[in-house]
C-alpha cells in the first residue's frame, strides 16, 4: 500500500520527516515519542571551528518491536535486490539519495549535491513508489512534500553518492541522536531493519546542550557573523524541531520563537555581508529563546496529541472553525470586496457586520442560539449571509435544494434534526407547502425586508460567537442514496480546514483573487469556491443560472481570476458558439470537477482563456469536497489523454491514504478508490448507511465494514468510484455501480462513450442500458452535436467487443443535467423509455 507524506512532520529535516513516516506507518506513538526525543547538542571540539549538531536525546535507530535501523549498502547492480527484499519485507524502506539527483528537488541537475532521505513504500515491475515529506526553502529553491513513482534506474542513479562533505557525513552520523556513521564510498545505500542487539548509545567528543548549547551559538555567531552562515542549515533543523515539539506541548511562544530563528540568522548574515553587521539582533533573538525554554523546563508538559499542524488545545486554532476562516479575512482585508450578488457588493467589513446583525435575528426568532439551521436559498446575497450568521452561531449548516420537491425537503429537515429554516425569495415552487408541513421554525425573509442587515443599527445587540470544536459538524449536504432516501453527509470543521490548508495554496487564492461561485450551496463544489475566496481574502462572484449557461459574458463582466464549475459547461458554451479563442483573457485558473473532463474540452476551453491555468479535480462528498488536483500541461502538445480520453485526476492528496482494491479487495492498481485521512467524514448521519460503505485494510485483503463495531479513524471511505493509474497518473474509470453485466460480460458504459467522443462532431455522449425482448441488457448510445448516420458512429466502436457496440444511436439537441449541472442519467433513460418504449 503506497501512501503520502506525513502531514503530521511537515517541516521536519529530510532525514527526520521522512524516518518518521517510516516508524508512523507501524507505531503509534510516532508524534509523541519524536516529540520528548527533541533537544539540541553541539559538539565543541572540533578543528577549525567546526561544529557537530545531535537534535535528538533518544536513539531513533530503536524500535518498539525490539528491532532497530541500521545503515546497509550495495553495488548498484545488487542494490536494487536488496532494497526490494527489506520492501517486500516491512513494506517500506528508508534510502539515502542525493538531492541534486531528485526530479523534485529545486537542486535537481546542479551542483549543490547533498544527502537526503526518502521513504520507499511500493514497487510495480519496474516502478517504485517513493515518498519524500520534507519541504522547505533550499538554497536553490523551494521543495514541496512529494510523492511518486521513479523507474529502477532512477531510483538507483538518484542514490549514487557522490562523495559528502565532512560536514554533511557528520550529519548522517548523527541522523538518530548518537554516533552511528554511514558506509563510506559511492555504492547506495538505505536502511535496514534488524533484531541484531543495539551497541550503547555514544557521542564521541566534547559536546554541550541545553542551555549551555544556546549560550555557546550566541556568542559563536554574535563574534563571528558568518558563522551564522556556515551552520544555518544546522541551525534550522534545529529550529524546526524544536517548532515540533512545542507545539505538541502546547507551547506556542516558544515554537514562535524557534520559527524566528532561521530568518533572524538570514537577516544578521546578509546585514554583515553588508558591512552592517547585526550582534545586538543575534544577542536578542538567542536569549529570548534562551529564556523561552526555561520556562518551558519549570512548567509540566501537556502533550496535545495531534497533528503539530493543528494548534494545540485550547489556544485560537484549536478551535478555528469553519467561520473563523472567514472572520481572519474580514480582519486582515476589511476593505476588499468579499462577495458580489448581481447589483449587490460587500466588503469584508460590510460582510462581517451584516453577518452579526442577522445572527442577533436568527437567536430572537428562535429564543436561543440554533443547532441546525436549514437553509432553502439559491444564490442569493441573504443566503449567503445566512450561511456565515449560522456558522458564527456555532450551528451546523443544512442546505436545502430550492429545486427539488417539498416533500423531499421536508424528509431532510426531519432527517437532520433542524431548529430552524430561513427561506427567501429563491426558495423555489415548494416554498408554500413547505411552510406548512415543516415542524421547525421558519424564519421568513423573502422580500426586501432583509436588506435591514446592511444598514448599521447603534442600537442593536450582536450575540456573542459561539465557539466549536474541530470535531463539530460544520455543515451537512444530502445525497441521493440507493435506497431511495438522501444520505446526510456531515462534515466536521477539522475536515473542512485540512481541505481548505490544502487548496487555498494550490489554487493560489489571494486576496486580488475573483472567484466564480457556480454551484449551489446543497453541493459541497461550493464549498471550495465560498471559503477558498473567504479564506484568502478574495471575492466572491456568485453566478445566477443564467450567467452560468453563458459564462463567456460573466467572466468578463466580472473581471475573474478563477472559474470553478462541471465541465459540462464547456461543452454547453461550445454548443452555443461562445468559446471564442481569447475571450476570456482575465481566467488565471480554472477548476472542473463532478464529471470526467476531456482533452478536447480542455482545448476548448485554454483556446477561449488562453491565460489560465486548468485543474482537474476529484472527491466524493464523503471526503470533503475534493481529495486531487492534477493541472494540466500548458502547452497542449504535452496533453495527453488516458486510454478513456478523459484528463487524468492526479494523485491524492498527501495527507491522505489511499488504496485501490479490485473485486476480491485485494490492492491493484486499478479498482474501487478507499481512502482515509483528515478529509474522510465521520460516518453518514443516519450510522445505518456505513454499513458496506467502510472496509479495514491490513495490506492484503479488506474486509468490509459490517456495522457492528465502532467506526473509527483507521476505516477506509469506500468511494464506490472505479480508478487506475495510467502513465503514472490517476484516471478515473467511472462508477462501480456504472459497470454493467451484457450477455455475462462486465461492460465499463466510459469506455464506450470515450470511443464515441472521439469523433469531432460529437460533442457529448451518454450510453445507457435497456431491458431487451430477450430479457438481456441492451447498450443505447444518446449524443449531441451534429446529427450522423449509424454507419459513421458503428465505425467509431468497431474495435469494441460486439457485447459492447450500442444496438442504437439516437441523436439528442441536449443531455438533461441534474440541479448541480451534472449528466442527468436516470432522467435521460425515462425520457428514451418514454419516446422509444
């Protein structure tokens, strides 16, 4: 089973990161047990002024099975064998590699060669997965946590070792805490697990730590400034541990302090290469942490036992809700525009205060702060508001879909366990009956009588925000479900802010950013656009229904950076003529996800926003919205099309797992998508619903979740989603329940339609299944596009299997698309039924 980078040691050395994830994978203890081992020794007796750092107190080499790690090498030709053998073994393997060797590294081709660990947790014939969980900024660069696959060749070219510096061998020496030196020369080399009995623990040398260590780097650096210079690699490894492991004590001023130092050192090296050297800045920086860690020696430890990504308990972050998001936006860009409604613009501060003057109306309506608060809007500005006027009330957000029937809204209310509905002028046909059936309270704010928020009131009382945990629910969306009942998906704030940590970076959200807000509030895709602008500072730019059919208009209108939508609209604005090439000049980025995008449709769509950047993106609601985003290459003679003429989806996100199983739920490389992780929700509203939807995973075989145990965090989401991996790529393959059986034949219906697309006047096509005569299941293609004859489209599906050729092909003026814009595939079916019988 291969797997991400460790979110959890994000910002630790090469070596540490990723030597924690490899002990992570297997004992639990890894976070507290790195954590206590933090300290900080410097060997002083060394000739020339040099210096040997040890960053850790307990031997790392030590393991609690009784086993340890030791160094182990080979010639290449043999290195490989011996890799794989410790691989198939523990499943993973520790290699030593050169970082201007890595395709990854910033280094990558130069000359700053040096020592860097990965982790190695996968082979396929001549493939290996690696996993690199170190990110920092290099001298030549910034790198970025990796994972991927390199060829054998690579892997063993990228562990040559081309001759370390003494500096750089000391450093590999002292990786676990004490003396354990590499093998020397150029053969590679990795780490090997073995029961052999340990050697005592040694620091050869003069050394000094603590305190003494502290008082000693003042005054080195202070007297010779470009010292700093020549230890700062050292010193911030040292800082970056010490950052660990205060916030894992909960010790945020001194974890503060540590994070300073690298950049204070910078600041004082650069300043004397000046002539304008810095002593009394050095003098500063190392006493105050000097004084820092004394406090921290007096007072008793209180381990968090989280991520150190998360802030620890009890302080601000550890309860940075959904809300928060936007409220540490509206205090750092009071003044940019936060959301734009047709003729209505809010600032932040606008936003913010109109915000509060609704939750104080929401707590009179209802006598009390809400629970759960259902909200039957469609992008509307009091929508909106009324989302952000829950969020800061503490409660859980349920939209309702103003398009479907009021008896299916009511069933959610119910089902959800609402206090409380706000309806308004877009709450849709049911809105009457709904008011009349609903046993909850309803607040009525159709009309105009809302726009009363905008206007500043002295006189008003705003209630208090009422503060939640990361594992409260931040909102609740309802799905179809395959009983017939919609399935409530909750998701907690700590899934909401790993996704949103996640994609607010790789989306480069700013906040000069102006964001499209294309989908419903009923459809999680809206998440991404509300808080990836509101998270960042940038605008929202909420299209009406018809702006979305014409988005060409809209986003020129609107002057947008970044357009999020199905890429069904793509094929839309084609149908209608208006995609012409350049006319949309403003697009930075543009995000499609809900349903495969095509290489055409990317083309398409680069040709009319020849400046964007395109995202394709993928993830069940289950697991927070999306889980990947893979950007296609800019130059569209590098695009290339998977086998079903879709664009890859990318590989997940780092700090989740995946696994892919096949029918039997052994791993494959192409099967049903499980993951788990930060993003994987709690378990369906009603627990009834994870039966047969979670699996456990012991690295063999899954066993299904059957309902009868707890559901816990070490579950996997079964997404019900078909993926393999294709030219080291993941693609999507289209629903599980999307394979159907033909005349005893399993049939994959994308596979069909992709042969389909690729002629040039089909613009969408849709296969479904038709009880025959025979009682067998007969295939039907519908396409859109310019009308063909039967002969030309038999061509295009003539490599197929006769299983799998259509029996028909029936032209179509539009695909029906569901409320979220999505192919409407059981509505497409009843209206063929109906016409053909």
């Amino acid at each position: 089973m291969t797997t991400g980078p460790d979110p959890r040691f994000a910002g630790l050395s090469c070596y540490t990161s990723n030597l924690a994830g490899y002990r992570a994978a297997e004992f639990a203890d890894t976070p507290p047990w790195f954590a206590t081992s933090v300290r900080l020794a410097v060997r002083v007796d060394l000739p020339d002024g040099q210096l040997a750092f040890s960053h850790h107190a307990q031997p790392l080499d030590r393991l609690p099975d009784g086993t340890r790690l030791t160094y182990a090498s080979a010639p290449a030709s043999d290195a490989a064998d011996g890799i794989d053998a410790e691989l198939r073994r523990y499943g993973r393997v520790v290699v030593v590699a050169d970082s201007a060797a890595l395709p990854w590294s910033p280094s990558a081709g130069s000359t700053h060669h040096a020592p860097h660990w990965l982790l190695v947790d996968g082979r396929y014939g001549d493939e290996w997965h690696v996993v690199d969980a170190f990110g920092g900024l290099l001298a030549t660069g910034e790198q970025r946590p990796y994972a991927g696959r390199l060829g054998t060749g690579a892997l063993l070219s990228a562990l040559r070792q081309p001759g370390w510096s003494p500096e750089q061998c000391r450093r590999g020496a002292l990786v676990f805490g004490h003396w354990t030196p590499p093998p020397d020369g150029a053969d590679p080399c990795w780490l090997r697990r073995t029961a052999d009995p340990a050697p005592a623990p040694r620091l050869p040398g003069t050394w000094l730590s603590g305190d003494d260590a502290l008082e000693f780097l003042r005054d080195r650096v202070t007297d010779d400034p470009a010292a700093a210079g020549r230890h700062l690699d050292d010193l911030w490894a040292a800082a970056m541990h010490h950052v660990f492991r205060h916030r894992w004590y909960a010790a945020d001023a001194a974890a503060a302090a540590w994070a300073d130092l690298p950049r204070a050192l910078r600041f004082a090296v650069d300043s004397a290469r000046r002539g304008r050297p810095r002593p009394a800045l050095v003098r500063a920086t190392f006493d105050h942490l000097r004084r820092l860690e004394r406090d921290q020696a007096t007072a008793a430890p209180t381990p968090v036992g989280r991520n150190p990504r998360q802030r620890p308990e009890g302080s601000a972050m550890e309860t940075r809700t959904l809300y928060d998001w936007f409220l540490t936006s509206a205090r750092r860009h009071p003044d940019n525009v936060a959301i734009e409604v047709a003729a209505d613009a809010l600032t932040y501060a606008e936003l913010r205060a109109a915000t509060e003057r609704l939750s104080a109306d929401l707590v009179r309506h209802l006598g009390r702060p809400p629970r759960r608060v259902g909200l039957l809007s469609s992008r509307s500005l009091v929508g909106y508001l009324t989302y952000l006027a829950a969020l800061r009330l503490g409660a859980t957000v349920v939209p309702l879909n103003p398009a479907n029937p009021a008896a299916r809204n009511l069933a959610i209310s119910d089902e959800a366990g609402l206090d409380l509905t706000v309806v308004d002028d877009t709450s849709g046909d049911g809105l009457a009956e709904y008011r009349r059936q609903a046993a909850v309270a309803v607040l009525d704010l159709t009309g105009d009588g809302w726009r009363r928020f905008l206007t500043p009131d002295p006189g008003a009382t705003v209630p208090p925000q009422v503060e939640r945990g990361p594992d409260d629910f931040a909102y609740i969306i309802f799905t179809s479900g395959t009983t017939g009942r919609p399935k409530g998906v909750p998701a907690t704030h700590a899934n909401v802010g790993s996704f949103l940590t996640e994609v607010i970076r790789r989306y480069r959200f700013r906040p000069e950013s102006r964001v499209s807000q294309t989908f419903e509030m009923c459809f999680d895709g809206s998440i991404l656009a509300m808080f990836g602008a509101w998270g960042s500072g940038a605008t929202l730019c909420v299209a009406q229904r018809g702006d979305v059919l014409t988005p060409v208009r809209f986003i020129n209108g609107k002057r947008l950076t970044h357009w999020l939508s199905v890429p069904s609209l793509i094929s839309f604005a084609k149908r209608l003529r208006a995609l012409a090439p350049g006319s949309m000049p403003t697009l930075r980025l543009s995000s499609f996800g809900g349903e495969p995008l095509t290489v055409q449709q990317v083309d398409d769509w680069t040709a009319a926003a020849p400046n964007t950047a395109v995202i394709n993106c993928y993830g069940p609601t289950e697991t927070t919205v999306i889980v990947t985003a893979y950007e296609v290459p800019a130059d569209p003679a590098q695009r290339v099309a998977a086998v079903n003429r879709s664009v890859p989806i990318g590989d997940i996100y780092p700090h989740l797992e995946y696994v892919l199983l096949d029918d039997d739920l052994r791993p494959s490389d192409d099967g049903e998508l499980c993951i788990r992780g930060d993003q994987r929700f709690p378990g369906y509203l009603d627990p009834a619903e994870n039966a047969g939807r979670f699996v456990t995973f012991d690295g063999a075989r899954a066993r299904v979740y059957d309902g009868t145990e707890p559901l816990t965090a070490r579950h996997w989401y079964r997404t019900g989603d078909r993926v393999r991996r294709e030219s080291g790529e993941l693609v999507h393959q289209g629903r599980i329940d999307h394979q159907v059986k033909v005349r005893g034949n399993r049939v994959e219906l994308g596979e069909i339609e992709a042969a389909l697309r690729i002629h040039p006047q089909v613009v969408e096509a849709v296969v479904i299944t038709v009880a025959g005569v025979d009682g067998e299941v007969d295939l039907h293609a519908v396409y859109t596009g310019a009308p063909l004859s039967d002969d030309d489209l038999t061509g295009l599906v003539g490599h197929l299997p006769p299983y799998m050729r259509p029996r028909g092909f029936h032209h179509r003026a539009e695909i029906p698309l569901t409320e979220v814009d999505k192919v409407d595939r059981k509505r497409l079916a009843d209206e063929f039924l109906a016409t053909h019988g």
